[in-house]
C-alpha cells in the first residue's frame, strides 16, 4: 500500500476553517461535486498515477490531504488524515476487443454511476477514475471527481491544470482568452450624471434583485415544464451526460458582431435551444396549448466568479495570504429568467428574431452585475449559519437551486493543447453533479473549441432532441449574425 502521511497527522489544523459555502455543500442537504473529464489522444499508461498523485497533486492544496470534521464547538474544519492513494485511484473493468460505440455506452453508464455516489466522509474528497477503453472521442479518458467543498471550479480546475503541462512546449506557461468584452466603452469617459445614474439604477436593480432572489429561494419556484421534472430527490435519480463541440471562432465572429461577450453568445444559445426544445417536446396537437408549453416560465440559475478575473493565475499565486483570486468557493448565482419565443401570423415556424435571445442575455446579465444583491445574498446565508446553523443555510441554497430550471457555469480552457504525463489531451469538460435540478450545463473552452457539457434527468429528458435543438439554435444565431450559411460544428 502506497501511503502519503502529510505533517501534523490526526490534527484539527485551526488555520484551516472549513469555508461557509464548503459546509453548505457538504451537507445533509447538499453534496455537490465536480466531474472534471480528459480525453486522451494515445492509450493510457496509468503506471505514474501514484507518483503523480503524491508528488504533484496531493501538495497542491492541504484540503486534499484532509478531511471535514467539528471541533468541540461544531465548527467544520479540515483535518490532516494520513492519505491511502489506492483508495482514491479507480479502474474499471469493460469487456475488452468491442467497438468504441460499445464503450461509448459503457463510460456513458459509468459516469452516470459515479455521479449519484457522494464521495466518503472518512477520507479525503476527492477520487480518480482512469478509462482504458477507447471511445469515440478518445483513446483513453481519466475522471476527476472533486467535491465542491474543497473549492469552486475555478480553483478545481486551476488544481488540475497544474498537474499538465503544454504539449508542445513543457517549459512554457500555459495562456488563456482574454475575458474582455467586445463593448469596452464602459468605464472610460464616464461623465458625472452618467455615474450618478448607474448608482441610482445600482440600487434599484439591488433592491429588485435581491427581493426576487428571495421570493424564488423561499416561496416560488418554476413550474413544470419538459426540462423540469419538478419531482423530489431529482438529485437522487440517474442521469445522462453529453457534450456538444463548437468552434470558438464563429462564437467570436458572433461576438464582435454583436458587440457582447462570448458568455452572452453562448447563454443566448442555449436559451433559445432550451425553448426549441420545449416547443418540440410538446405532445399536444392543438397550437395554443403548445406554445404554452414553449413558453412556460422558467428561469436560469447562472453562476458567475466573483473575483477580479483579469486572466488565469496559477495555484501558487491562488494559496498566497491575501491574494488578489484566492482559492476557495469563490462565486455566486444570477436568477436570469429564459426568453420566450415569439410568434406571429407570419412566422413559418416558431421564432422571427434568434439574435434577440442574445441581446437579451446580454442586457440581463449587465444589469444583474450591476447590483450588490449577491453580496447581500452572502450577507444573508452568513447570518442563517450564524443564528440558525450551517444545515439551514444549506438548505436554502438547495431551495434555490431546486426552484430554478437550469444551472448553468463555465469556465475558461488553455489555448494551448496539454499533456498529463506524456499523454496528450485531446478534449476537456467538466460537469456538476448532485444538485436537484433536472438539467445542468457547463462551458468551457479548450484549444480553440468551445464544449458544452448537459447533464439531464434520465427519462425525462430526451438527450438527441435537446443536443439537436442547440445546435439548431446556434446556427439559427449565426446565420442571423454573420453569414447567410451556417457553420459546421466541429
């Protein structure tokens, strides 16, 4: 047994509190994990796992040599423990010599196993899980599985990335996209009335807000609709994962004509192709009844990081004392309520002006920015853990989650193509797991491609019609913004 015994062994370590939002999710209310997925170009030689584990992914963090416990007072904090790393290692075993459209099938099941098990308590959180088999999109797949108390995906993935290296050049740093906006007027000769302006709209959007945020968290919640069940325990039921590949420069080439961001462009596409969807889901033959169920309230839940992102930092400069990104769960959630689709006794089909899907995300998006109702959403949650205990404000963050239709996150990729122990990458996505919304969907870019992952109750959501109806619905986008004949995705 190769054992990893760090220092200060079976000690509470008093430095090392376990976050607010890392007991909310860790909770029996909530267990939230991330799957982190990569694709390998060539098979996998998994004999340097535990070397790698040891030396490279174990020292990157103290959280993932330590468990959660309660002091004598019943404050979690994370505990150093003696690490067993076969424990965490997992390889499973499929029948070998078939097609990769039967391992296709086989790591379909896997994942959706692995995704309803909660990580153990008793050890720390996090597992691996390496996939021999080839698939369709890969000679071999290794499975990250992080629970969300340890930190958010950016810090997660930051972990990750770390423990890769660019393929073409192991001694360069890796680089990111730029995250600014196409529209970079704002801040620059700003006058004063037009200030004075955004701290009144400042207010009045905070105070809108955050009384909407409670009344969803608290009191409403969507109704039923084909992407959601609306049934309890949906985070208990199993699920299927997919993934859709864009090329990120047509959603550039859309961006720059729409003068938004790449985060506006592909929200607004995947609000139109969630209402495509439900339009076609409808079983009902007579046209009225149909467009109602189009057209059903639903609402977003979208997440966004809260710090100071100029571009990707490295976990080195993330653990420094007072750092400008520190690692941790650092992020909050926009209720963004999901356009309509419009109709009119000239429309052939369902939907005159795709473009307006974006704009309108785009509108929604900057205005929810320009509120302080996330840090009152923070100050709240803290003052329920305070007064009423972690496991209340826990559960107001399931509420919140549970009332809305679809979570949303993404994350910014590498430019450059990586390499985890001579392994080149080929494909990198991530999902969210054990929340109890009927649909998820992730982002993230990678080496010039943009993947959206789709995380969607088993039987209630059709996995094909969905995937076809964003994809529809992005090239009805582009085709609107750019040219007259829509791309292929990749």
């Amino acid at each position: 047994m190769d054992q990893y015994h760090t220092e200060e062994e079976d000690e509470v370590l008093p430095e090392m509190p376990v976050s607010p939002t890392g007991q909310y999710f860790n909770s029996s209310a909530l267990s939230l994990s991330i799957l982190a997925v990569l694709e390998s170009e060539i098979p996998l030689d998994d004999s340097q796992t535990l070397t790698l584990l040891k030396d490279v992914f174990l020292p990157i963090n103290p959280r993932f040599s330590s468990i959660m416990v309660g002091d004598k007072n019943g404050v979690k904090k994370w505990k150093r423990v003696e690490v067993t790393l076969e424990d965490h290692i997992n390889v499973p075993s499929f029948p070998v010599g078939m097609s990769p459209e039967f391992y296709d099938e086989c790591f379909n099941d896997y994942m959706t196993k692995i995704s309803l098990e909660r990580l153990p308590l008793n050890k720390p959180l996090w597992e691996i899980h390496i996939i021999k088999y080839p698939t369709s999109n890969a000679a071999g797949t290794v499975i990250f599985k992080l629970h969300h108390a340890l930190g958010d995906g950016f810090s997660l993935m930051g972990a990750l990335l770390s423990c890769l290296q660019r393929a073409d050049n192991p001694s360069l740093p890796l680089t990111f996209p730029s995250r600014e906006s196409s529209s970079k007027r704002d801040g620059k000769n700003k006058g004063i009335f037009r200030c004075l302006g955004q701290v009144f709209s400042g207010v009045a959007n905070t105070v809108s807000d955050f009384g909407s945020t409670l009344i969803k968290s608290r009191f409403t919640r969507d109704g039923l609709s084909p992407i959601r069940s609306g049934g309890d325990g949906v985070e208990f039921r199993p699920s299927v994962i997919t993934t859709l590949t864009f090329s990120l420069d047509h959603i550039k080439q859309i961006k720059a004509k729409l003068g938004v961001t790449i985060n506006d462009v592909i929200v607004g596409v995947i609000f139109l192709g969630t209402r495509l969807y439900m339009q076609a889901s409808s079983s009902s033959h007579d046209d009225e009844q149909q467009q109602g169920n189009a057209n059903a309230n639903a609402t977003a839940l979208v997440v966004l990081n809260t710090r100071a992102i100029g571009g990707y930092k490295t976990i080195g400069e993330m653990v420094k004392p007072n750092s400008e990104m520190p690692w941790g769960n650092q992020f909050t959630f926009l209720h963004i309520t999901i356009p309509k689709l419009k109709h009119s006794e000239n429309d052939d089909q369902t939907n005159s002006n795709p473009i307006r899907f974006v704009k309108k995300a785009h509108r929604m998006i900057k205005r929810k920015r320009n509120s302080a109702a996330v840090y009152l959403t923070g100050r709240m949650l803290e003052i329920l853990r305070k007064f009423r205990g972690p496991e209340v404000a826990a559960q107001y963050v399931y509420n919140t989650l549970n009332s809305s239709s679809i979570a949303m996150s993404n994350l910014i990729g590498p430019v450059e193509q990586m390499a985890l122990a001579n392994h080149p990458v080929k494909g990198l996505y991530f999902t969210l797991v054990g929340g109890p919304e009927s649909l998820a969907i992730t982002i993230m870019s990678y080496v010039g491609k943009l993947r959206i992952t789709i995380r969607m109750e088993k039987g209630f959501i059709d996995p094909p019609k969905l995937n076809s109806c964003i994809e529809n619905a992005f090239d009805m986008i582009f085709k609107a913004t750019v040219d007259n004949t829509p791309p292929s995705n990749t």
